[in-house]
DNA sequence: CTGAAAGCGCTTACAG
DNA sequence: CTGAAAGCGCTTACAG
C-alpha cells in the first residue's frame, strides 16, 4: 500500500525545490524546459496527482456543491439530482449529497455540517418539517457566511436567494382545465396537506380552474392525504360518489392508487373517470392505464440550478465585497402535459 | 456577507495565542479554566465551527465516502444511497456522488477525479461498459494508493475487495421453482446481455432450475434485451406462442413490459402467465397486476456496504504497514421473495 | 497555564 | 531559471 506521492517528496527525489516541482507540474513559463520535464516524466510515472484537499484549503474553494433534499428514493429528487450531477462534473464540480428525510432537524444538522468548508454553495428542497415550522434561519445563517443557496421545488418566499420552481399554480390550473374542456363536469382533487408549499399551490390552481369555469366548489371533492399509506381507504370513499368523473392528483402516487381503487370499484378509467396527476415519474409510463401527467422536469429543474448556483461561484470571485442589491433570480421551469392512457 | 470567522481571528480578538484558541475548543485540560471560557464564549458567539478542509488537510483524511455508480434515476440504486449515506452519516462520514451513466471512461474519470485526496474510500457498482471491457485497472490503482474499495450488486471477481451483493444465481433458482411449484410448465426468461454480471448469474440460475426439473432448456424461450426501449417488440413476438404459461423477469422494467404486452395480447396475468421479476422496486408495487418480485434490499446493501468501508477506515490507522493478507470479506444479502398478484 | 514552531500539501509573490 | 518564505486553517508535540 504505497501512499500517495506528494509534490514534497517528488522535489527530494530530484533535488529541486517544492516551488520548482509545483510550478513544473503547472507548466509555468519560468522554469527551465529541462526541469519541467524531468518533473513531469517522474510525476507521470509516479502517478503524482495534487492533493485536492490541500488545492481547496489553499484556493478556499473547494468546487463541490452541497444538495440537501428531504429523500432520494423518489423518481422526482433522484432526477433532480442527476441533473445537477451533470452539470456539476462538466464545470469541475463535485457533489455532496445529505439528506433530511424531511425532518428539520436533520436540515438543520446537515447544513451545519457542510457549512463548515466543505463545499462552495447549497442546492436544496426544503424538508417538510421546516416548511411546516417555517423556520429558515440554518438557511439565512448559512447565507450569512457566504454561502450562495439555490432552491428548488420547495422553496419559500421568506428567504430571497436565487430558485428553480415550476408554476405549480398554473399547471394545476391548466391540467384541470384540460379535463373541463374533455367534458369533465365532478372533478375530485387529491392533494397533500397544506403547508407543503407545493401541494397548496396545486390546490389553488385547482380551485381557480374550477371557478373560472362556474363550476361549483365542493370541499367534499379534496382529499388532504397525510402519507400515503392509508390514504386508500379515503379514496374508495370518495370514489363512492359516482358522479365524480375525474380525478385530479398532485402526484403519481395518489394518482395510481385511485385508480386501483376505480378499478377494484369496477369504475373504468378514462371512461367513468379520467385521472390527471402531477410529477412525471416512472410509475405513471408503467402503470394500467398509463397515467396522464404534469411533467416536472426535474432533471431540467437541476441542471439549472446548477448552472445558476455555479455562475455565482464564479462571478462572486469579481464582485467580492460588492453586496448591493443581490438580485436573486427566479427560474420558473415550463412543465409539460404528457397526455397516456388516464384521460381520453 | 461577514466570512466564516477562523481560530487566527480569534486569537487576535482575544489577544492570545492561536495554540490557546485551538486547545480551549477542544477543551484541552491544559488551558485555565478561564481562558477556556472566554475563547468558547466568543467562539460560540460568532459561530465559529472549524474549517472541515483544514482539519481533512491535517488529519489526512476527509470523512467522505465516495459512491460511484452507474446511475442514480434508478429505484434500486437511490435505494442503495439511501442505505449508505444514513450509515455515513451515523458516523460522522459524509458522502459524495459520482455517476458514471454506464460509461467506463465516465467511471475511471470519476474515480481518478476522487482518488485525489477527497475521499477515504470508495463503494461502487461497475457500470455496464466496465464490466464488457473487463478493464479494472482503475480499481486496481486506485487500491494500491491506499483507497479502501467496497464493491456491491455489480462486482467482479478479478478485483480483490470487499463486496456486498446477492446471491443472483440462487435467488433466480429459487424465483424459478416458486413457478414451478406452481405447476407453471413453459417458463420463458427476460434477461440482460451476458455481460452484466448480474443478468448472468440470474440466467445461470434459471438454467440450473429447469435442469433440475428436468424441463427441457429452450433457447427460443430467452430474450436476451440490450436497451429497454424497443424490448416490446421481442417480448411480443416470444409471447406468441400461448404455451408459455410464465416469464421470469431479471428486472422489473422486462416484467411490467411482458405484464401489458401480455395485456394487449389478451393473455391474462396470472392465470394464462405468471410473471415473477427481480429487483423489489416501485413499480412491482404499483403495477396492474401487482408483480411478484426477488427483493434485492437495496437500503439493506447500502448499509452494510457503508459499514463494511467505514470498519475498514477506523481500523486502518490501527493496522498501519501490516499488510499481510488482507482478508476482504463478501457478504450475501438474504433476497426475499415477496408474492404478489402476478403469479398464483 | 500559554505560546512558538512545525507540519498537513499545495501555490505564489518575491529574491536572487 | 531556481528556491526560500509566507500562507490557506488547523493541531500538537515541545518549551518555558
């Protein structure tokens, strides 16, 4: 197990400087063409590579992107993160994944602990748990050291720093008014709980479609799921009223399992009820019938804001103590319908 | 935008010596008790936290788990993250992430990238071009710079290291005669291209299950399906002949694909076709049928995987020159076979 | 009880 | 053209 070669013993091996070996590796001008070769050949057949560590605490950057989202055995944050990854490597960038398991706790503790050097600026989603409590300080604390935060999906108006969203409102919006105009008249809503962020939005865009278009709003139409283990039960319920002719899901989860409940119920989907769902995911291309969906984009959704958190790195080297105003962007990320099987 | 204060600051604020600092932090006994709490209090008032890259440079070594694997928009991989960094972070270690999208030069680049200083060791899975070249050398390097390598699902034996995997071959056995057991004759196969070590093993497994039958192997019974996408044709064609009464699956994507050709086909699951897959991930849950699939407890691969690196980490620096046999361990998963409603 | 010094592995102004 | 020195932020023997 011979170690790794420092620059320190490639220099008392050939009889030079630490400075020489370093500048040789660069390549830099002032060394002798001889010397750098010498260098070079003997670094190359040693395998030598600069410590990355070392590089980091000398440049006080380290080029690794910290990602903290509340869990990654999900099609939507998995995709997200592949996206940044991308963009990551193509810039030189590394990434470090912790994740909160949607507890604010662990938000918290993770943010800390990479806010101790280890990477350059955060990509997050926010846990459930802290858009419940609504604190945000561990973000604006993190913000206050210099640590640029860009987030994602879940974000929250009380914190300014740039962010990646999609317009949840208007897509809820146009998914159900695309089942209006297919002659949906009894339109169910599955939604999450409401402080997360996400899923209120959803809830809105539902509830103006229906207005804009005279239809009545009826409370006893909406499903606030907690988790989704036992949220069947509420929806054979629901799907007792068989004037409902639509169901309009804020994910594929909800949406796959109302229409196992339709199906158990001998109700036919598209024909006695369409099911429109949000998040592209992987069970809506596989499931009977395919599921219409609101395509979040998650793997567009990282990769800019990658690429926005990764040009403030840079450009912050120039700006340096320039803090006037900040402008923080907001990328709204256009969301598609991908029309299957689910609505007809 | 105040920078992250550092123990120099201090010491200068405090008026004492950058030594007095560092000990009080540590609440080293040989600094006055007043002292201790003068630095702390302050320390604590401007949120000091040590700078994680000095401490990396120092220590020589950097808490950091590297994963690399072939991609990460994949139940059964996310799953394994989840498993690692939840083991990592219990102890203190944290994790980042490479893909290699499948590509060898990807995974040998990313390895060199993090073979650099920025990580204390490597799990991994070899991504699909890795394991058709049967090039390692990059494995092998990495290991003789003293980077400890935890290998798991794909692996190969030409490495020396530890390894977390399930036993393929059994489990496929076993999958196998569950549906024969049931009285299922004609079993078709859906598996990988040979070289993924995984898909081989798996086909291994059906073959020794028929051989022990006593059912004849039939070539035309397997498809063997490079890329997912145009796979439905094949199976289409496979399931033409009506006397296949099941299909073993080597990953759930064959499975659900088989289950709506089937469908299409007018050929019902399970009664006509039993359908058993590998790899327990979200769509064996949601699909319709629901499919009966090996798990390969993935969360469970991760955690030991993790548990494995870390042992090796914490021990090493007892260890140190003795390198005498170096006793790599292979730990096998225990698969379960979880019924569902695709076979009977 | 406190501090100066060396060192982790590197880079880069500055002398010479 | 080459090298000594300072420094990134920290720790830890070693003096005193």
């Amino acid at each position: 197990m011979k170690k790794k070669i420092t620059i320190k013993q490639i220099a008392r091996e050939l009889d030079v400087s630490i400075s020489t070996v370093s500048k040789s590796l660069r390549n830099s001008l002032d060394i002798g063409e001889e010397t750098k070769l010498k260098v070079q050949a003997f670094a190359k057949f040693y395998h030598y590579k600069p410590n990355n560590i070392a590089l980091s605490l000398k440049n006080r950057k380290t080029k690794t992107i910290g990602i903290i989202i509340p869990e990654i055995v999900h099609y939507f944050f998995s995709t997200v993160i592949n996206g940044i990854e991308h963009i990551a490597k193509e810039n030189g960038y590394s990434v470090v994944i912790c994740l909160s398991d949607d507890s604010f706790d662990k938000e918290v503790l993770n943010m800390e602990l990479l806010t101790n050097g280890s990477i350059d600026g955060f990509i997050m989603s926010l846990s459930k748990e802290t858009q419940q409590k609504k604190d945000f300080h561990h973000i604006s604390e993190a913000m206050s050291q210099g640590m640029p935060v860009v987030m994602f999906d879940r974000v929250t108006e009380d914190i300014l720093c740039d962010k990646v969203i999609i317009n949840d409102e208007l897509a809820a919006y146009e998914a159900v008014q695309s089942l209006i105009d297919k002659g949906r008249k009894k339109i169910a809503l599955l939604t999450t709980v409401d402080y997360v962020s996400v899923g209120k939005l959803r809830t809105n865009g539902y509830t103006k479609a229906l207005f804009h278009n005279n239809i009545p709003f009826d409370e006893n139409l909406i499903i606030k799921i907690e988790n989704i283990d036992n949220c069947s039960v509420k929806i054979e319920e629901l799907l007792e009223d068989k004037a409902i002719d639509a169901v309009f899901a804020v994910n594929e989860l909800f949406a796959v399992t109302a229409i196992k409940v339709a199906n158990k119920s001998g109700i036919k989907v598209p024909e006695d009820l369409a099911v429109i769902a949000f998040t592209d995911g992987i069970i809506s291309k596989y499931s009977t019938p395919t599921i219409t969906t609101i395509s979040q984009r998650g793997m567009e959704m990282g990769k800019v804001a990658a690429k926005i958190l990764i040009e403030r790195l840079e450009s912050e080297e120039v700006e340096l103590e320039e803090d006037e105003e900040e402008n923080y962007k907001t990328v709204v990320i256009e969301t598609r319908l991908i029309e299957r099987e689910s609505t007809n």
